[in-house]
C-alpha cells in the first residue's frame, strides 16, 4: 500500500507548491513563486517515472496528476503573469487574457486523457513547459512591453491546444534501485533554487522557450509545403494555358 502511494506523494507536492506558488504571487515574490512552479515540474516529471519504475500506475494518479497540473502550472504561472504585469491594463482585458491560459491548460490536459497520442510526442504543448515558460517569462516584465507578455500568453496558449506534435521526454524511465535518489534530486533542486532564485528561474527559461518555439517552426513547416503546392499548381496552370 505505501509503495502505491509513492507517486501520489510527488503529485501532491506538486500541487502544493503550485497553491505555494499562488500566495507568493499575491505577496509580489515572483522570483519565488516562479521557482515553486519550476520545483513543481520536477515532481511532475518524477511522479510518472516512479509510478511506472514500481508497476503501480492507476487511473486514480493519472487524474489527480492532471488535477494537480492544472493549479501548479494553469493558475499559478497565469496569476504570477496578472500580478506583475497585467494589473495596470484594463481588469476587463487582463481577467479575460490570464483566464485563457489556465481554461487552454485544462483542454489540453482533458485531451491528453481520452485521445490516444502518437508514440514519442505529445499532441500540443504541454502544460508543465507552458507553464514553466510563463512564470519565467513574467520575471522579465521590466524589460519587456506589455504588449509583448499578452501576445506571449495568447500564442502559449494556443499551442497548449494545437495539434502539433512535441517530443515526449517522460518515457525515459527511473531504475528502480534508483528511486531512492529521487528525494535526493528534489531537495538538490530546493537548495539551488533557495540560494540563486532569480538567476536559476532566468536560466531555465531559456531551455523551455527552444522547447515551446519548436512548435512555431513546426507551423511554419506545414504551412510553406502547402504554399508550394499550391505556387507550383498555379504554375503548371500557367504553361499549360500558354502552350495552348
């Protein structure tokens, strides 16, 4: 019994730190709250790996990691992006655009769970890497426009929900001798993070932004062939109409 709730076990602390997160924020702490959700990803990426490291996946950790998913990096790195950035547009404007990346999150994860994926990817970006890369990406708010942060919000959340395929990461599994090491990694990963909180949060964004930009190309990999087909159809049009 104690060993199936191994997993649970870093799904809830990934949830914590996500409520963590939120009440950072609302105190002004960015940088901390930016570093709960980041700290969150890791016990997201962990729970998975254990769970399958000791056989004892379940459909019950399956939704309440999806549950937990949804507040550490749905809610919180939205209002982390509301509290230090959006407060000075219209309430109207900034509620609707910070309400739109965690309801995008919750598609995407509603997705995950009842379609099928294809083998190595995952089907849209996901939410752990979304949300990684706002929090992050609000600890620039001083140096970035508004502008810049709304757009940015939007097009993380639009790809939550696209169909484009994004290398899946999660099935490099755990030994399962080595499960002990994994409390070990987490508390590595709060002692960094306690000492160098803005300059880890900073660092790690750049990682995740590559992460969610393969996306874009990918668009833009689809979209040019089909402009092709279509350039060179017109030009086969063309001198067809011209040898007659």
């Amino acid at each position: 019994m104690l060993t199936k709730s191994i997993p649970n076990l870093f799904t809830l602390g990934n949830l914590f730190l996500g409520f963590i997160s939120i009440i950072l924020a609302f105190n002004r702490e960015a940088e901390w709250a930016a570093i709960m959700v980041i700290v969150a990803m890791l016990c997201d990426g962990l729970d998975g790996r254990v769970a399958r490291a000791l056989n004892v996946q379940s459909e019950f950790g399956k939704e309440l990691d999806s549950l937990s998913d949804v507040i550490s990096f749905g809610v919180a790195p939205a209002f982390i992006m509301y509290v230090v950035a959006f407060t000075d547009m219209p309430a109207a404007a900034a509620w609707i655009v910070t309400a739109i990346f965690p309801i995008c999150g919750a598609l995407r994860l509603a997705r995950f769970n009842v379609v099928a994926g294809v083998p190595g990817y995952f089907i849209g970006l996901p939410i752990p890497a979304a949300g990684g890369v706002l929090c992050t990406l609000a600890l620039f708010h001083t140096e970035l426009n508004t502008i810049i942060l709304v757009l940015s919000t939007l097009l993380l959340s639009y790809l939550m929900v696209s169909t484009v395929k994004y290398p899946n990461f999660k099935k490099v599994g755990i030994p399962k001798k080595a499960i002990w090491i994994t409390p070990v990694v987490v508390a590595i990963a709060v002692t960094v993070a306690y000492y160098f909180p803005g300059t880890l949060s900073k660092m790690i964004f750049v990682p995740l932004l590559l992460y969610a930009l393969y996306g874009l190309k990918k668009n833009v990999e689809r979209l040019f062939p089909k402009r092709r087909r279509k350039n060179k159809s017109i030009d086969e049009a063309k001198s067809e109409t011209g040898s007659m």
